[in-house]
C-alpha cells in the first residue's frame, strides 16, 4: 500500500495546467504531460522492490520497468522489463508478455 501511494504522489498528468509543488518534471519516453518528481519516484520503485521481495507479483515487475523508463534510466528498466517477460512466459501471461515485449521495444 505504501508503494501506491509513494507512486501516486510521484507521477501527475496534466495537459493544462501545471501540478502543484516543486520538483515536477517531464517524464522521459512518455506522452506529453506526464510529470513526475523523480525523488517520489525512486521512493516507489524502492517499496515496490520491498513488496515484490515479499510477494513476487508480476504487476510489481511492471511497475518498477515503468517508473525507471520514465525516469530516462534505460538499463534498470530494461533488466526489469526482462525479468517481468520471464516471469510471464513461466506463468503463461501473455498479456505480461506482450506488455514487456513493448516495454522493451520502447528502449531499442
């Protein structure tokens, strides 16, 4: 739960105006309008981390891919988006296969 809400402060769309508070910028390899402070952002990815230690949820891995891509760090991301496509080819998501395909596609 605490990584919901450390990502939901972390990120904001806004196509009119501008979010409220210092620290917001555009995220990198997303749509136009798509902000986030990157230190909320690092503050998700580290309790998603935590909760995929305990609970080793796919949702998590895409999550995490998510937020390193849209904080422009590439490598992280990929290493992410790799572990997330073997973990749904193991349990024959293909919706997570397809997702991390794209997520690594992204990043080519």
């Amino acid at each position: 739960m605490l990584a919901v809400r450390a990502s939901s402060a972390a990120f904001h769309r806004t196509l009119n105006r501008a979010p409220k508070g210092k620290g917001w910028v555009q995220c990198v390899n997303s749509p136009v309008g798509l902000m986030c402070r990157p230190a909320k952002v690092h503050e998700a990815i580290e309790l998603f981390a935590k909760a995929y230690e305990e609970f080793p949820d796919i949702v998590v891995l895409n999550q995490i891919a998510l937020a390193y891509e849209m904080l422009g760090d590439f490598e992280s991301a990929r290493t992410h988006y790799i572990k997330m496509r073997a973990q749904a080819v193991d349990e024959g998501n293909t919706a997570y296969t397809d997702a991390a395909e794209r997520g690594l596609a992204r990043l080519a």
